[in-house]
C-alpha cells in the first residue's frame, strides 16, 4: 500500500494489558469476529490481543525516530519502522497482534513456532485479514497488497 489513507472514524477496543486501541470501523469488527473464533479454538487472552492497531503521524514520527537509534541507518530503520505517513497503520486497517512473544526482530522465527501463528495463516483469510510475511505479528485487513511495519 503506497499511501494509506487515515480512517473518517475509529472504533476503541481493549488491547493488549487493557491498552486502549483504535482501529477502522470494519478492521474491528473483523477483529471482533476473529478473537471470537480464536477463543472457541482455545486460544486465551493475551493471544491475540492487539499491540498497535491505528497510528498517527505524530505517534510513528516517535516510533521512526527510536528505530534510528536502534537500528544505526534509515535504510534499517525502514525495514522494521516506516516513516511517519508511510505505515499501514495509519489507515487504521493493520493490526500487530500479541502471538506469545514480544514483537520483535529476534523473534520472528520464534513467532512462526507459536500455534497462534499457525493458526492465523489458516483462519485469518476467512475474517479479511492478510499476512505481512516479515513480521508475523502484523496483519491488514482487506488491503490487496500487505504493505507491512
Ligand atoms: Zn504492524
């Protein structure tokens, strides 16, 4: 997604340790869905709460600027970060969700270990949600092309 648009409206949802989080209308009411079948399936809070859903400019500006102090360059800041305006996240339509580990770099491979992630790469199509191959917490709902971060 090039330039994903914020959403007109938000709706507030409780996330991961009780965070308020805001998503697109339609993404929460997939999410709703989602959890809903997550939790028939056994799966018990906090998997698959969210960790970051809608995000301003100004929020990703502080995201982008930590992630040049940790990274060292833009050009790896980027692969994990997106400049403010850049991310899905600000359309609102990306979720990060919490699979059982804490959502970073290191542990992606450890990620794609956990029955959660499993279980999102057969289920998560059924609710409009795709997957972001690079980072197995972030999923978009109903966007073509996974933009990621
Ligand atoms: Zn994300």
């Amino acid at each position: 997604v090039k330039n994903p648009q914020p959403p007109k409206k938000v709706s507030n949802i409780v996330g991961y340790r009780r965070k308020r989080i805001q998503l697109a209308p339609k993404t929460a009411s997939a999410y709703k869905a989602l959890i809903k079948a997550a939790r028939a399936a056994g799966f018990k809070n906090p998997i698959f709460s969210v960790v970051s859903g809608y995000r301003s400019d100004a929020y990703q500006a502080g995201l982008f600027k930590n992630a040049l102090k940790k990274y060292g360059s833009v050009k790896e800041a980027r692969k994990w970060v997106a400049p403010p305006g850049k991310s899905v996240h600000r359309s609102g339509q990306a979720v990060d969700f919490y699979l059982g580990h804490p959502n970073t770099k290191a542990n992606v491979g450890k990620l794609k270990q956990t029955g959660a992630w499993k279980w999102m790469v057969k289920n998560a199509g059924r609710f409009g949600f795709n997957p972001y191959t690079r980072e197995p917490w972030h999923w978009e709902y109903n966007l073509s092309r996974p933009g990621g971060k």
